[in-house]
C-alpha cells in the first residue's frame, strides 16, 4: 500500500530492489544446499507413485506431462530429494519446451540392477559444449535466466549420493532427454533378477 503511493520512478526502483533481494535469498539457499553436508532419510520408494505425485503437483495444464510406466522395482532413496529431483528437471523441461509441445517422462527398469527416469522435451537442441558444463556450479546457458546456476549440480549431487547417475542428451529426433539411473532397492534387486531370469528361460 505505502508503494502504490510512491511515483512511478521510485515504485519502478522499489520493485527492482525487490526482486533483487529475492534472488539473492534463492541463490543463498541453493549455495547453503550445494555445500552443506547431504544426508538422507532413505526407506523403500515406489518411484512411480513419486513421479505421479511430482507431476500431479506440477502439471498446469491437461495434456502437459505425458507419462509412460512399466512396473518398476523399490528404490532405497530419500524421497524428499528424489522430488527435489525431479521437480527441478520438470521445471527446466518446461521452460524449454514449446508452447503446446508435452514433456514426455518414461519410468522402467534399465537392467535387474537399475531404474531409468528419463525426461523429454522437444525444445532447441543444447549444443554439445553446453551439455559437458550444465552440471558446472553456476554455469547456466539460459538467456536472462533468474536461475542461480546450482540447480542441476544439486541435482547431480543429490543423485550421486543414491549411488545413481544423471546425464543430459540432446538432438534434432529425441529432443533433450535427462535420464536417471537409480540403484534398485538391494532385496529387490535378487527377487528382480530372480524374476528376469525365470522369463528369459
């Protein structure tokens, strides 16, 4: 109320320092979160249900997020930074995506000992220098982004900490693809393999 009453030039002014200093506190908090030492709360997690729950939380719009699931193993994983996870990747699928262009997300196992997570979007190619540096600390390719340049090295280190990997594809048939791979749950995994081998014979 008291800026409404300010001229236009100091509201202007007011309004920058604003979203200035809201920028620096997001920037703090990924800092702190980047370098404090990572400690995880891990139990069984159907990652499934957690990509179900992230998109249902996330999506906009019908139609936005097309996901794609076959039945996955347990993974052991803190699930409070397994949706840091993918919130951030959703997040930066859909800045890049097209106006009407869906993010497509594909859960399943990529052998008896791992889950892949991958994430799409048909948005511009990322040329290959900028895929060997997007997990740098504070390197960002978005133009005039309010980003703080730490969300995917956090991403990368909270992934790490699983014992999981995270890398970024992008070309002209795929679009840009950030696919996950997750250690699957360690008693899950024999009954898995068990199971994969009873079908392959």
């Amino acid at each position: 109320k008291d800026l409404e009453q300010l001229p236009s030039g100091a509201r202007k002014r007011a309004d920058l320092a604003g979203a200035e200093v809201a920028r620096l506190e997001r920037l703090l908090e990924d800092i702190l979160l980047y370098a404090k030492p990572l400690t995880l709360e891990r139990a069984a997690v159907d990652l499934v249900g957690l990509i179900q729950e992230t998109i249902t939380a996330e999506s906009v719009q019908a139609g936005e997020i097309q996901f794609l699931s076959t039945p996955c193993p347990a993974v052991a994983a803190d699930a409070d930074r397994l949706r840091q996870v993918l919130i951030n990747l959703l997040r930066n699928a859909r800045q890049a995506s097209p106006a009407g262009s869906p993010i497509r997300i594909q859960c399943g196992p990529a052998n008896t000992d791992r889950v892949e997570v991958e994430i799409a979007n048909q948005g511009a190619v990322i040329p290959k220098d900028t895929l060997e540096r997007v997990f740098e600390p504070f390197f960002t390719s978005k133009g005039g982004s309010t980003g703080t340049g730490l969300g995917l090295p956090i991403v990368r280190r909270i992934v790490s900490a699983h014992g999981g990997e995270i890398k970024l594809e992008s070309d002209e048939r795929s679009g840009t693809r950030a696919i996950l791979h997750l250690p699957i749950m360690a008693g899950t995994a024999t009954a898995y393999r068990n199971q994969a081998a009873d079908e392959a014979g």
